[in-house]
C-alpha cells in the first residue's frame, strides 16, 4: 500500500481528484474516493525555459491550494501517478508518495 500527497490550484481540485479516483486511488476496504484535504498556500518562480500555467518567468508566484493526501494499492500506483499528472493543470506538479506498512 501507498499513500500519495500532492498539491492542486484549487479551481482545479475535483477534476484531479476524479482523475486520481478513476484510476483506482482512495480505496480503503469497501470505500471509494476517500482521501484528506487541507486547504493552504504554495509559492513558486518559474525559470528560464518553463511554461508555466501560473505567473511568469523570473517572478515569484503565490496561489490558494489544496494539500490531498490519499491511499492506493501497489498494483495500481504507476497509473494513479498519472492520472494526477494528467488532471493536473501544472507542468511539473508537486507530489509526493510513501509506502505504507501494514501492522
């Protein structure tokens, strides 16, 4: 088992969850689309040869986000990577993912 964290503007919150979702993240038992969130604020500057979908080259850039922490089976995380990336509106979304140890 994984857990998976990443960071999502949120005007584009559901629709990367609903990809993450589809793809078989968030199940726990009997449960489906089960994750946590928590609504923050991520900072940023795009460099020389970046195409961001935020702000501008050289500036610093701060935006309302969300912090979604969610599970998802072995099996099953390569696909549930990317479908976050392909939900996500971002050029190089921030995520992170832990293996889980069952006790």
């Amino acid at each position: 088992m994984y857990k998976i964290c990443f960071f999502v503007p949120e005007g584009y919150l559901e629709q990367t969850k609903t990809a993450v979702f589809a793809a078989g993240g968030g199940r726990i038992g009997n449960y489906d689309s089960c994750c946590w969130q928590t609504k923050g604020q991520g900072q940023f500057r795009p460099m020389d040869g970046s195409q961001p979908f935020l702000g501008h080259q050289g500036q610093i850039e701060t935006v309302p986000e969300y912090r979604v922490e969610l599970v998802c089976e072995e099996d099953l995380i390569r696909a549930v990577i990317r479908a976050m990336k392909a939900g996500h509106p971002y050029e190089e979304p921030a995520y992170e993912v832990y293996r889980m140890e069952d006790f």
